[in-house]
C-alpha cells in the first residue's frame, strides 16, 4: 500500500484556510454560508402567485413578497397567500395605497391621492400600520419587513421610517450594493432591481456575494409578465436553479429572517 505523506507546511496552510474561513464574520451570520440571498418580489400582482411561487415551492426556496394591502389580488386570491405564507414564504409591507414622492422628475404615473408629497408622516404611518394589520390578518405574524414603495425615504425632510423601526424587522430600499453584515443598513437594506437581464448577470452577483461573504437582495416586479418592470421567466428559474443547486454554500431565506440574524449580529458587536 502506497501511502502519500502530506506535507507539514501543506496541512498548515489548509488549517489556517480552515480557520480564516471559520473566524470570518459573515460565515457565521449567514447561518454557517458563504453569504445570504433573498428573493424580493413588489406589488402582489397576479404572477407572483401564477409564476413565481410555483417556481420557488418547486424548488423549496422561500421569498418575500411586499404587499400593497389595496392590490386588487390581495382581496381575489386571499387564501392563495396565506397559502404561500404556510409554506414559508414572507408576505412583507409595502404600503396600504403604495404613495409615491409626484413632486420627484418621472413621477407623472403618481395619483393626487397617492402622492406621498402630500401626506403627513402621521397619515404615512397610520396607513403602513394599517397594513400590518391586515397582513396578520393574512398570516397570523408579527415579524415581517417592510419596503419603500418607489424608494422614497422622506416626506418634506422627515425620514417617516423612524417612527416605524419597531413595527418591522428592518426595510429594503432600492439602492443597489452587497453589504457586509456590519454594513447592511436595517432601515434602508440595499437590493439589485432586475429588470430585462440576463442569467448570467443574476448569477454572476451571486457569485460576488459568495467571494466577499455578504448579503445580497433581488428586486423583482413582473416575472414573465404582469408588469412594466419584468424578468423572464427562464433568466429567472436560471438564477433559482444555480441558488438551488449551491444551497450548501449560500443561505436563501425571506428578508425577515436575514433581519432579524443582522439585528442580533449588530447588536452583540456593539455590546463588544
């Protein structure tokens, strides 16, 4: 029997890999992975139900989907997210009437009832606190996340999320970049909106987060349809697929769960 004799400074270096590997914070918050994925989805529109959560429940991923409370498919297709919600999936906030800023460049699609320029923060989180409500409704829960609907942050000069930091586990925004665990910031969690690109981009992001152990976030509207803002149905189950198939390396779970991980991380370093 031939026996191959590893060599001494070869079995060092691979402990040492071993160790780095162990000691690097994000290994550890992202439950043990290379980094953390979560799959956001806006609007509660007819294909989140038709396309997308067929497309996650096949493959035992789990998603969030913020809900606009007065989407017409919330009422029509009520017992399909709580179904969705029993099988794992977030049902997250994204507003009672969705508001957006009117006064903002590009912002002719924005109603003069809906036009967050006008609301009082007091009307603002009366209507997102509303929303929660019905969401329990929904869900019979009392953790979840809420996003910015359009990203706006402020009325006038008032960020109206501070009064709402206890309602939520955190709050996605629309800004793009991969944060570390340290850098992910709670009340406005950075994402990639996807629009029209490809797999290999989607995944290609992944890939960054896996190298560099940080978090990253999926902005979806459409998914093979259903809105202005749309990602093919096949780009999509490619980047499901890859998530899928390196599941061992890469923790994908709802916003809320990330959260809640990132709030506990945040909080014991800065009791350090």
């Amino acid at each position: 029997m031939n026996i191959k004799i590893i060599p001494l400074a070869t079995v060092l270096l691979i402990a040492g890999l071993f160790a780095k590997a162990q000691n690097t914070p994000g290994i550890k918050v992202w439950n043990n992975k290379q980094c953390a994925v979560v799959l956001t989805y806006d609007d509660a529109i007819d294909v989140d139900l038709d396309n997308v959560i067929p497309a996650l429940d096949s493959l035992n991923l789990k998603g969030t989907f913020y809900i606009i409370g007065s989407s017409p498919v919330v009422n029509k297709r009520l017992d399909e997210w709580r179904l969705a919600a029993k099988h794992g999936h977030e049902l997250g906030n994204h507003a009672l009437f969705h508001p957006c800023d009117g006064s903002l460049p590009g912002r002719s699609f924005v109603t003069a009832d809906n036009d967050l320029s006008k609301y009082t923060v007091s009307r603002a989180v009366s209507e997102i606190r509303v929303n929660n409500t019905l969401l329990k409704a929904i869900d019979g829960k009392d953790k979840r996340t809420f996003a910015y609907p359009c990203g706006d942050l402020k009325i006038g000069d008032v960020y109206f999320y501070n009064e709402l930091k206890k309602d939520f586990a955190g709050a996605r925004g629309v800004s793009s970049g991969l944060q570390t665990a340290a850098e992910v910031k709670l009340d406005n969690i950075d994402c990639y909106a996807i629009s029209g690109q490809s797999a290999d981009y989607m995944i290609d992001l992944v890939k960054k987060a896996q190298q560099a152990h940080t978090l990253l976030v999926f902005l979806f509207h459409g998914v093979g349809g259903g809105h202005s803002i749309n990602e093919s149905l096949d780009a999509h189950s490619k980047l499901l697929h890859y998530l899928k198939d390196h599941e061992k390396e890469i923790w994908i779970a709802p916003m809320v769960d990330v959260a809640e991980k990132v709030s506990a991380y945040q909080a014991e370093n800065r009791a350090k």
